[in-house]
C-alpha cells in the first residue's frame, strides 16, 4: 500500500507533518482527520522514486491510452480485461510493458491510480485525476476529460512545430550557402585580386574581411553554438525569440489553465491542482507561490493579481470564483488565449517566410555584387 507524506495542524494548532500509510490520498485525508489532524497538504511518498523506473510515455500514447481505456470501460469490459486488450494492441515494447505492469499491479490488489504512478510511465496529472474518478465513480468521464487535455496539448505543439519548420529549414539552407560561399568561393576569388594588387571596391574588402573571420572562428563558433544548445536542452531549458515571449506566455496561461479546469472539475482541490498544473509552465515557481497564497487563506484572483497576472484573466476568475463557478471561468481563461495565441503564430508564421527570404536574398546578393564590382573594374581596365 502506498505511502502519503502530509503536513497539517493537530487538535493544539501545532503543524505537523509525517508519513501515514493508505490506499489513495482520500483515505490518508480520513485517517489524519480520525486522528485529529486538519490536513492542509497530501503527496505520495514514492512519488520522485516512481517518476526515475521508467521514461514517460509520449502525449499520443497518453491520448490513446485514455479514449480506449474509457471506450472498453464504457462497453462494460472489467478494467484488467481493458489492460489486457490495450497491451496486445500495441506494438511498442515500452507501452506493452507498461501495461503489462499495470495490469500485474491492479490484478496484484492495488488501486488503478496506485499502479499508473508506480509505474512511472504515466504523467502525474494522469494518475492524480483517476484517483479522484475512483473515488466519485466517474473514472470513464475522467479519462475522457483527461484525454481532450492531452489532445489539445498535443496539437499546440504540432502547430508550434509547424509554424517553426519553415523559417529554420530556411535558416538552416541560408547558413550553409552564406558559409560556402565565404568559405570556399570568395577566398579563391580574393586570391585572384590579391595578386593582380588592384585595389578593392568597399562592398568587396568587406566580403573579405567576413570571409577571413568565418575561416578563422566559424568552426569554433559552430562547436561553441552547439554546446550551449545541447547544455540548455540537458538543463531542460529552451532559447525562445524575444517576439515569441508574449505567445508563449499565451500558450502556457491556455494551458494551464484547461488543465486545471479539468482536475477542479474531476474533484481535486485546488492547492493541489495548482501544484499538479505548474509542470505544464516552465516557471512553475509562480503557480507554487499562488498555490501556497489560497493555503495561506487568499481568494485566487487576489492571489493571481499578487503573482502579476495580467487584468482581465484575474477579473474573468474573480467572477467565477464570486459566482461559485470557478472551473468554467478557468475553461473560459484558456479558450481566449487559445484563440488569441493561435491568431498571433498565424501572424508570425505569415510575416517570418517573407523576412527569411528576403534575407536570404540580401545576403546572396551582397556577396554576389561584391564579387562582381572588382570584375566589371577590370573589364573597364582592359577596355
């Protein structure tokens, strides 16, 4: 049976924080409060251990995962007959044998949330929302609910994905003609008017003073670039353009908040939500601090409006939350800047083809000019 860290306040006001053993995080809730303990927090204990046992499954196989569980539940198939089928369909060895590990582990006795976080292939926010539709009897809705999450997150990123291809196939193939060129064609030509001691136009000793630079530090530059890339992507960090800020922060606020609109309404409280969505936000920090002001005693919008979040996102969640209807404020939150962050990449991806070409064009037509002055000099010459 799993392990539960929790922190709480017993019968004299006194915080105290331990270890209590039970099925499911609901049932460490009942047993603390038999024993008098007001409980502000609940964790698994093995939680860190699980995540390190195997790598996590990617979103479309958390995708299907969910919609065809939920379909052979939903047609009255007994759950470790679903494990069995959903094991036999795939033909990844990593997905067959996380499934054959759930399936040992609920046909073992142990609850379905148990073995999806022991398991370590399934996503946290997963595991903690079947959790709570074992315990209202709603596991079906949940895991369709938890499907359209993992959906939606999967197609954001595909459009991402997208709307990059472009511009870095066109950077990639514009690098490599300008470094050809500077390396191998302009040295050569440069040779050529050295000896001939004639004296260069501007455009052409700048052409030959780039050349001479990319000959010299371009393969340490290249080493240098691609170790910072690979230093950041190992620290799990991304290097993100200054004019994608504003849609980043866009994407993440959608997200984020669907998500936690779909763990508040499969019944998960909300410090616990927040804390469970901030993975979704690379500064999960400040999802924390919030989740930790409404701990404290704070409304949510106010505790919102002390992180810094923009107006009109407090505003929509502060009448939800005065309305009593918190988690269709939250839907409605991440459908806006949904919309607003699909229009803004449609806008970038439109205005970034053109610049890429045009700069592009620029840069090959510089060097091509360059090498051509001093040629039509020297036809003047022999003239």
């Amino acid at each position: 049976m799993p392990h539960f860290n929790y922190s709480g306040y017993d019968g004299k006001g006194k915080l105290t924080k331990g270890t209590v053993e039970a099925a499911s995080s609901m049932q460490a809730v009942e047993r603390l409060t038999e024993r008098g303990v007001v409980v502000v927090d609940v964790a698994l204990a093995e939680e860190k251990a699980f995540r390190h046992k195997t790598k996590l499954m990617p979103l479309d196989a958390h995708i299907l995962f969910c919609r065809s569980l939920a379909s052979y539940l939903r047609s009255g198939l007994p759950l470790a007959d679903a494990l069995k089928i959903l094991g036999k369909q795939s033909r990844d060895r990593r997905v067959t044998t996380a499934f054959g590990a759930l399936l040992a582990a609920v046909e073992g006795g142990k609850k379905f949330h148990a073995a999806l976080a022991e398991s370590g292939a399934f996503r946290e926010t997963l595991w903690r929302v079947v959790e709570s539709g074992e315990q209202s009897g709603s596991l079906i809705a949940v895991l369709e609910q938890a499907a359209d999450q993992f959906k939606m997150e999967d197609t954001l990123r595909r459009k991402i994905r997208g709307a990059m291809t472009y511009p870095i196939v066109m950077v990639v193939v514009g690098a490599g003609v300008v470094g050809f060129l500077l390396s191998y064609v302009v040295p050569t030509i440069a040779a050529l008017f050295t000896d001939m001691g004639q004296t260069l136009p501007l455009p052409t000793r700048m052409l030959m003073a780039a050349a001479d630079f990319v000959n010299s530090w371009g393969l340490p530059l290249l080493i240098a670039g691609l170790t910072f890339w690979l230093w950041r992507r190992r620290r799990g960090k991304k290097i993100r353009l200054p004019f994608t800020r504003g849609l980043q922060e866009r994407l993440t606020l959608s997200l984020v908040a669907t998500h936690l609109a779909t763990l508040l309404k499969s019944g998960i409280p909300l410090v616990q939500g927040l804390r469970m969505a901030s993975s979704m936000d690379s500064d999960s920090q400040r999802w924390l601090d919030i989740a930790d002001l409404v701990k404290a005693g704070h409304r949510f919008d106010k505790a919102l409006e002390k992180t810094g979040f923009p107006e009109e996102v407090v505003y929509v969640i502060r009448v939800g939350e005065m309305g009593g209807d918190l988690t269709e404020s939250l839907a409605n939150v991440g459908r806006h800047n949904w919309e607003l962050a699909q229009s803004q990449m449609e806008r970038i991806a439109t205005l970034v083809e053109p610049v890429m070409v045009l700069t592009l064009g620029l840069s090959v037509g510089f060097i091509v000019v360059a090498i051509l002055l001093p040629i039509f000099d020297l036809s003047s010459m022999v003239r």
